[in-house]
C-alpha cells in the first residue's frame, strides 16, 4: 500500500485482514507539498540571483541605487514568476513531464521579458511617437488582444492570449513604483535597462535549471514517496486499468493506495496489485481509515445523482476529484478539460480559500451594479417609457424567484408580457422539459418557448436583446443575486427538481452564467444543471471574468435569445 495511513479504530475490523496489514501505521500523511516546495525555490532562485548582481555590480552599474531602488529592482527579477500560474507551473500533474514543464518555463520568461520591454516603451514613447497617442494605442492594444482572444481561442477550452493584458498591466503598476522610487525625468530602469534585462536572463537561466533538479530529480526521483500524491481509485474498467499503468509507467506523482469497485472482490488488472478496500457504500469509513489526497472516478455504470454526491463529498472532505469526460460528456464538448498523463480528464478541486473569494465576489458586485445602474439609467428610462405607452401596466415585473439555499427573494425585470399573462404555458413547459418529455432533436432546435403570443412587441425587443434582466442589477446591489452565477429558478420549477438538481442553488444565483455563455437554450436541461454545478465546483475571479467578457459576443449574437 505503500505510503498509505492507517489509523487504528474500529473501523478497521470491517476491512480485509491483508488490507490493514499492507497498510503502514502513522498519525499523519507523510506526503509533501508540490506547490509549498516550488515556490520556497522559484523565489530563492530569483532573488538570489538578483542578490548576487547587485553585490557584484555594487562598485559598478548598481552604484548609484540606493535602498528602495535595489528593492524595487529586486522585485524586477519577480516578473516571470507571476506568470507561472497562467501556465499552470504549479500543478504537480503536469510538471512532472518536461515536455510540458519546459517549454512553459520558457514561455513565462518570455512574457516577463516582453513586460519589462513594455516599461522600457513606456518611458521612451515620446522617441517614437506623440505622448498624445499613448493611452489610444494602449487601449486599441488591449482590445485587440481581447477580440484575438474571443476569434481563435475556444472559451474555458484553451491558454487564454489575454495575459498580455496581465503583462501589460504589470507593466504600467511597474511604472508607478518607479516613479515612486525616483525622478522621472531621469528613471532608474532608463539608467540600467541593459543590466536590468542580463540580469532577467540570468535569474531566468538559474530558475529553468534548479526546476529541472528539483522537480525532475528531487521530487520524481529521490524523494518521490514523499512527494507522490496518494490516489483512490473508484472502478474496475478499462480505463482505470489504463490509467493505473500510465501513472507507473510515467512515474507520474501518483499513488494508486487502493481501489472500490461494485463487488469487494474484485481485483484491478495492472503491473502493480492494487487492494481492493470495498465498495461505494463503505467510502466514510474508508475514507476514516485511510489517508487519500486525489480520487478518480472511472465507473461508468455511476448514476448522475450518485456521481455529484460524491463529487459534493471528495471536494468537501478537501480531496481533488478526477473523472472521466464520458461520465458528463457536456463537459468534454463545451469546456476546458485537464488531462492525467495524456488522458483527457475533468479534474475539481477543493478552493480552501473560498470564504476570501465569497467576500471579494460580494464586494465586485455591490461596486459594479452600483457603477451599472448609474451608466444605464438612460436606458432604464427609455425602456420604462417605451414600456408605459406601448401597453397598460407596471414597468418592473416582479417575480418570486428561488435563490442561494432554496430561499425566495423578489427578482426584477422589465415587464416584457401583457399584464395578467398567465404562467400555465411556461409553468407546462418547464415541467416537461424537466422531466426529460421535450429533448434536443438531431438540428440542435432550441429548447425555448419561442412565438410566445403573451409578449409584448417591446417586450419581444427587450428579450431579443437580453434587456429584460437589466434591473436585476437592483437584486446584485440587495445581495440576492450575483453577477455571475446559475440563473434563478421560479417556484414551480424548483419544485419539480430531483434532488441533485437543487445543489444549483448551493450559491448565489446570476445575472449571466456559464450555461448562458456555452450553452443557453441549445442544450438540454440536465447539461444545463451540469454546467451551472461544474462552475459552482470551479468559481473563481478569473472564471467570472471570463464569462462576462464572453456575454458581450453572446447578446451581440443574441444566440438562444427569443
């Protein structure tokens, strides 16, 4: 079992006798962290080369820097370690292998070059063009970046192009210490731009060798029983067979410590014998104990019910979850997917630091609806009067709505139906659909009520364009929504949901989504509640980002909207 934990308890009597004997004895997982180690190395490896030029030049070319100045210029040789995370320098299951971890080393050095190169720009502009055109040339830059962006990458699917607007914005904050630092009629950085740029390559050259004898000597050779994460295998199929053998035959940071299968004895096929620990029925008590850090789910013969309980109980219990795409194959079709030695694979992960992130997501919102309604209450007073003298009635419709928790609040959007309009033609409709009784046909037709003879003519306008949900920027600043989110559900559909259908509501409901943007009314129901749950696993600022931005092309698309 290698460097599996067993405490003892007796919950140990209820598995095979050979299984707690395989297992070693310990208070506490012996495994190491990945991520602690490589940046306690990236960072002595920059900073002490950059230690290292400033005490050899400091009768020379640094001479003239005085304290803050040799720490901002310290701070410089930081530059490509910021970008580090955009390609996923940290994550242990894909470092391993140099084919990837090097040529991303590369391409971070790169862009921490090219931010340096923008600050050089910055303070030489003038050379080359009117100051006057400075801050035009940067905003057509970065919306340049941001259409190349949306044309030839596939959303959440492929290495966003926008971190040149992450290198660019490092560029200008640069500036700003350095301005702070110094005169800028006469920069520091001007001064010693040829050294600065050395010394980068330098740091850089340093960092690519001691990550190659750290990460694949160190920790995938001579500390690899430290450093391996230990795995659960759930299935005995093919694919589990083949991914057990990739991971030995790659020496991937994985180990397999054990296995649960429908039957308690059945035996995995690999070059390694894995102990088959029990069944799904038994995970608490394994889990109890057995020391676990990742599971990987390959049981095709898993309900979908059954699978998001247990993606619900790994990721909270703090264990990254794998799966495979087959399992959601809405995921595989709309989204990124991560791979797990070559095998395309959904990973989720458990966010220790969502409680940070919930209030940071609660502070965005309450500042941009607030910025929103101020900039659009032109349009919020052209659509009400439209509204008022095209048909009788309020401007607003309120509807009761279901929001985080399964708690009603009031949701507001332009009134886009005649007043009195009754709810059995939707409420029918969604009822069905739920059910599964209306489904996509081979065309991809849209499963949407469309022809709808209780909207009216503004209201058609208002829908076509998405217009209609502008005041729900009213519920983000009350707190009851979000500005990103899984779309609020009514009453009567809530009511008709399955249970592991009810855990969309686990957050705060948006305004725009992740079904919207990849999905919106051309998939079914059920891949639309693994949409929304695959971005309740996955939230982050980034993410939220990302949707925003891709809701612009939506409704100048106006895909699904009817």
């Amino acid at each position: 079992m290698g460097d599996v934990c067993l405490d003892s308890g007796p919950v140990g009597a209820s598995l095979p006798r050979t299984n707690r004997e395989n297992a070693k004895r310990c208070r506490g997982p012996r495994v190491l962290s990945y991520k602690f180690a490589l940046v306690a190395i990236d960072l002595a490896a920059a900073l002490g080369t950059a230690a290292v030029g400033l005490w050899t030049e400091r009768q020379g070319a640094y001479a003239d820097l005085h304290g803050l100045q040799q720490i901002i210029f310290l701070s410089f040789y930081l530059i490509p370690l910021a970008f580090f995370q955009n390609f996923r320098l940290y994550s242990y299951h894909l470092i391993f292998s140099p084919k990837y971890h090097l040529p991303n080393l590369a391409k971070a050095g790169a862009l921490g070059l090219f931010t340096i190169g923008a600050i050089g720009l910055t303070y030489r502009w003038q050379e080359f063009m009117s100051p006057d055109l400075f801050l035009p040339v940067v905003i057509g830059f970065a919306l340049a970046v941001l259409m190349a962006n949306h044309i030839l990458s596939k959303p959440y699917r492929e290495q966003s192009i926008t971190v040149l607007l992450k290198a660019l914005g490092l560029a200008f904050f640069a500036v700003g210490l350095l301005g702070i630092a110094g005169p800028l009629d006469q920069p520091i950085l001007t001064l010693h731009f040829d050294e600065l740029i050395i010394g980068v390559l330098m740091a850089g050259l340093v960092l690519t060798l001691t990550r190659w004898v750290m990460v694949h000597l160190v920790f995938n050779i001579y500390f690899r029983r430290n450093f391996r994460r230990q795995v659960l295998l759930i299935g005995m199929n093919e694919d589990a067979e083949r991914i057990t053998d990739l991971i030995i035959r790659r020496k991937a940071p994985f180990w397999i410590a054990g296995t649960i299968s429908p039957q308690p004895f059945d035996r995995l096929m690999s070059a390694v014998p894995k102990s088959n620990l029990g069944r799904i029925q038994d995970l608490e008590s394994i889990l109890g104990e057995y020391f676990f850090q990742e599971a990987i789910i390959t049981d095709e013969t898993i309900e979908k019910a059954e699978l998001i309980d247990l993606l619900d109980f790994f990721t909270t219990k703090g264990i990254n979850v794998w799966f495979i795409p087959k399992l959601m194959p809405i995921i595989g079709i709309k989204l990124y997917i991560d791979n797990l030695c070559g095998i395309p694979m959904v990973r989720l992960s458990h966010r220790w630091h969502q409680w940070v992130f919930e209030k940071g997501k609660y502070a965005l919102d309450a500042v941009a609806a607030l910025l929103g309604i101020v900039v659009v209450l032109p349009i919020f007073a052209a659509f009400a009067l439209a509204i008022k003298l095209t048909s009788p009635g309020p401007v607003f419709y309120r509807a009761q709505a279901v929001g985080k928790g399964g708690r009603s609040f009031r949701m507001f959007k332009f009134r886009s139906m005649i007043t009195g309009a009754s709810k059995d033609i939707h409420k029918d409709y969604v009822t069905r659909m739920i059910s599964g009784e209306i489904t996509q046909d081979g065309s991809g037709k849209t499963l949407k009520i469309i022809n709808d003879p209780r909207v009216t003519p503004v209201g058609r306008l208002l829908r076509k364009t998405s217009l209609d949900e502008l005041p729900q920027l009213i519920n983000v600043l009350k707190g009851d929504m979000s500005l990103v989110g899984p779309r609020p559900c009514l009453p009567y559909e809530y009511e008709v949901y399955k249970d592991w259908h009810k855990k969309r509501t686990a957050v705060r409901p948006g305004i725009t989504g992740l079904w919207q943007v990849v999905g919106r009314s051309e998939v079914s129901f059920e891949d639309m509640i693994l949409l929304d749950l695959y971005y309740i696993y996955n939230r982050s600022m980034e993410l939220d980002f990302n949707i925003l931005f891709e809701t612009v092309f939506v409704l100048l698309k106006k895909k699904g909207a009817y």
